[in-house]
C-alpha cells in the first residue's frame, strides 16, 4: 500500500525544480521561434543541406514539403460520410496460469453519419496455442509478449482493410475515412532482424494496399505526441558551422564517469521541447500546420507510396499529430477528406475521436473477461478429459490474499 504521508513529504522537494524548469522552458520556446521565422526565409536552402549531408547527420530530421508558416483552416465534413476505426487489446501469456495461450481481441467500429445506416461496434477474437505461435519469436531473441503485441498490430490493418472493403462495397458515395490510434511508423521494427520483419511489415503494408484501392484515406491519431521530428528540421538554421556534417563538425564524446546527461552539440539549443508544445503557439483552432515528410530510417522499408508524412493539427483541445501514408499526402483531395472528417470526429468526441474511443472500448479485454476466458478454458479442458487442470500455487496465493 503507498503511503501517501511519505510521498508528500519528499514532493515537497520537487518545487524548485520545476520553477527552474518552467523557466528554461521559457528560454528554449523563445529560441525555437527566432529559429523558426529565420528557417522560413532559408527553407529552400536548408532543405538542400539536409538532402546532401543526410549520410553525416546524426539526428533524425523531417523534411518540409510546404512552407514552414502554412497554416490551413480545415473544412468542416459533409452531412453524409462514413468513419471506420479497429484497435486492439490482448490477455498475455502467463506460466502460471491453467494453459500458456494468448488472446488478441480487434475492436471494430464504423460509424455512419447522414446515411440512415446502422452503426458496426463488434470485435473479433483470435486464440494462440500452437507452438509455431507462441515460440516462432524465440529464434531471434524476442519474448512471446513482444511477439503478441507485434501480431496486435498486424491484426488491427488486416481488420481494417477488411472493414472498409465490407462498407465500400454497401455504399461507394459518401466520403469515406479509416483511422487508427497512434503513429502509422512501426518504430519497434527498427531493432527487429529481417526474418521478423517480413513477417510483420508485408500484411500492414498489404492492408494499406487494399485501402488505396478502395479509395478510403488511413491516418494516425496521436494524441499527445512526444516528437521532436519537425523541430529537429530547425537545428539545419541553428548549425554554427559551413555545412551540417555532424561527424566532422560535432563527433560523439563519450560521458565521463558520473555524467548522467550527454553532451548537447551547438545545435540542440532548442531541445528538448516538442514539436506540440511549439505549434500550440502557432495554430489556431481548426488549423493544421506545414505537412512534413518523416526521415525515420525504418521508412526505407516502406517504399514511396506508404511512406509516412504528417502534420500537426490543432483540434482544440490539444495539438495532435497526424500520421498519412504518401498516397493520401500526396492527392490534395483525399488531405482534405481525411483532415475534415478527423476533425469532425474530435469535436463528435468532445477533444478526442469519437471512432477511436469506441473501438477501444470494443476491444478492451477487463479482468472479469480474463477470468471467464480461462474459467471457460478449464472447463473444456476438464471435459476433454485433461488431468491435472489448475493455476500454480503461486497465482492461486495471490488470488485469495489475506492481506
């Protein structure tokens, strides 16, 4: 049990670090404008510097592709569209548990609006026993819980894909959008050998595929976003030196003992702010800022066509980071469908996406669904005349607690 007396006492403590805090973030926000409105006079220029020392930068930089000082107010939706979204939710493996299995539960919603069509909230289970799923992972050092989460995020493209062709297919007319919670660039990839990725990577870009031939844009939501990517971009203005070449110019020293912070190069002057907090003082709500090109190495693998923009939005409550694949980027039409039905469904949610939230909700698995699920799967065990069917010792002690 916490004992809140104790944790109050050393709050207490926490105070002046803050005002420190609250004041150097004061100084990094006025530095990163003054870079901003010198980045917008030399954006052409800059943009070249990354392209020709993008091999000795070390940092992560995206790439504007419209004016640095766009701002777009977004229109409203029309009455008649549609919004799908799936998310997903999962019971781990546990060793101590009757049988080691897991379950991935998809959450699906689509919500029609102006169409006099009736809503879709379902979700779709799957359960996992055989080894060749439980133990594929282990031949490249993953765990059975990494690998569950990894097959989550295959499962909700898949079902998406799957969802919108099902509703395309009911009604071509009215706009239509597909939605997912968080970013569309699988970071977790990047430490992943290949033999991995091609089992993860190629089903999600496949589902992608489908949702360009339907013609229904995809985005991702992110809701409080810890980015720096588009900042970063500021750092080509903020350089000291000639030219950007991170390797020549700012080489990696290594901490000495007892250093618990890195030290920074001549251009982090504005870190670590992020890019939220920074375009909450640009956008007005209902705007949407430049649109951006993601430089994240992992894209390499995703081709042209579904790598990864975005912009920042500001959709009232907060500013949210928008995530697109280059196909829905790149068609100034389906931009603007996505963006207006985006908006529409954060204002239908009172600051967050009505369709995200619901699908959510779908696929939620709480602890009472944990403990009929294995309820359920010891009685047909003890049906199928399996002996010795039961939790370990340990999970039993911790169910019936005395404390």
């Amino acid at each position: 049990m916490l004992d809140l007396n104790k944790v109050s006492q050393q709050l207490a403590g926490t105070i002046d670090h803050l005002r420190e805090e609250a004041t150097a973030a004061r100084k990094r926000m006025e530095r990163a404008e003054t870079l901003f409105l010198q980045a917008c006079q030399q954006q052409d220029a800059l943009v070249k510097a990354q392209k020709r020392w993008r091999d000795r930068i070390w940092f992560s930089a995206a790439t504007p592709v419209e004016p640095l000082d766009t701002r777009v107010l977004l229109k409203a939706p029309p009455k008649a569209h549609s919004v799908i979204a799936t998310d997903g939710s999962q019971i781990a493996p546990n060793q101590h548990e009757i049988a080691y299995c897991y379950l991935l539960n998809i959450g699906r919603v689509a919500l029609h609006y102006g169409q006099n069509r009736q809503p879709l909230l379902d979700s779709i289970p799957e359960v996992f026993y055989r080894p060749e799923d439980l133990y594929v992972s282990r031949q490249w050092g993953i765990r059975t819980e990494e690998w569950m989460g990894y097959r989550r995020t295959v499962a909700e493209a898949t079902e998406l894909a799957e969802l919108a062709v099902s509703v395309r297919l009911q009604n071509r007319k009215p706009p239509m959008l597909a939605m997912v919670d968080g970013s569309l660039i699988y970071w977790f990839l990047e430490n992943l050998p290949n033999e991995a990725i091609d089992r993860i990577l190629p089903p999600m870009l496949e589902a992608w595929n489908r949702l360009q031939l339907a013609g229904v844009p995809l985005l991702g939501y992110l809701s409080a976003s810890r980015s720096s990517e588009a900042l970063h971009f500021l750092r080509f203005q903020a350089c000291p030196f000639d030219v950007p070449n991170c390797s020549t110019n700012c080489p990696y020293v290594a901490p000495e003992e007892g250093e618990v912070v890195l030290k920074r190069s001549p251009c982090q002057v504005a870190e670590p702010l992020r890019d939220t907090i920074f375009w909450a003082t640009q956008l007005q709500p209902g705007e949407r800022g430049c649109l951006w090109k993601s430089s994240n190495p992992i894209l390499n693998l995703y081709g042209d066509r579904q790598t990864v923009y975005f912009c920042y939005v500001h959709v009232g409550s907060e500013i949210a980071r928008i995530d697109l694949p280059a196909w829905v980027a790149n068609n100034p039409d389906l931009l603007d469908t996505a963006l207006s039905l985006m908006l529409g469904q954060v204002y239908k949610g009172y600051g967050y996406p009505v369709t995200l939230a619901e699908a959510h909700n779908q696929a939620v698995v709480r602890g009472g669904d944990r403990h009929r699920f294995f309820a359920l799967l010891e009685r047909q065990m003890i049906e199928a005349g399996l002996q010795n069917v039961g939790t370990s010792y340990k999970e039993a002690r911790k169910r019936r607690s005395i404390a």
